[in-house]
C-alpha cells in the first residue's frame, strides 16, 4: 500500500506544485518559492548539507523512502530531494506524517 506522504508528493507533482533534483530545487530555493525540502532516506549527506545551507524560512524533512520509492511516486527518475512550493501540499504532508526529523532551517 502506498503511503500518504508519497500520494501527496504525487498530487503535487501533477498539479505542478513540486520541483525535483539537486539543480531545480536549488533553483526554487533562491527564488522563495520554496515551502517545504523533502530528501529521500538515501539522499547524500554531503550534498544535504549543501542545500539546507541554502535554506532560510523553509522547512526541511527526511522522509522515510528511498529514491526510487519517491521516483515511482511521482513519476520520475530516481531523484533524492524535492521541492514542495504551494502551501497547502506542504501543510498536508506535514500534517499526515510523523517523521522526527523536522526542523525549521
């Protein structure tokens, strides 16, 4: 069975409220349209830290899948960081996830 967290991230692919990959979230970033990170349980710590530097008033989330898991969510390639950018998919996953990593950066 599907998680919810992974439906969302797919409804808000299709609407056009999500961004993946390194470069095109690192995009969204700069340009504050940002309002939730989310990275695959696999993603490289050492290119994490590279993004959540760049971070400032977005929440940032580890979710409990791999990429591929996130990839065959949202209908894409294997990919290891999102971008959630409408407000309201970014208060759904949070609010139907319990994950322990969140944080405000």
């Amino acid at each position: 069975m599907q998680d919810k967290v992974l439906r969302l991230l797919g409804l808000a692919r299709r609407a056009g409220a999500l961004t993946y990959g390194q470069t095109a979230v690192l995009d969204e970033i700069k340009k504050s349209r940002s309002k939730l990170i989310a990275f695959s349980s696999d993603f490289n710590e050492k290119t994490k830290q590279k993004i959540v530097e760049n971070c400032k008033n977005v929440k940032v989330i580890t979710i409990p899948y791999t990429m591929e898991e996130i990839a065959h969510a949202i209908g894409t390639k294997p990919t290891g960081v999102v971008s959630v950018n409408h407000e309201n998919f970014k208060k759904g996953i949070l609010e139907v996830s319990s994950f322990e990593e969140k944080e405000d950066i």
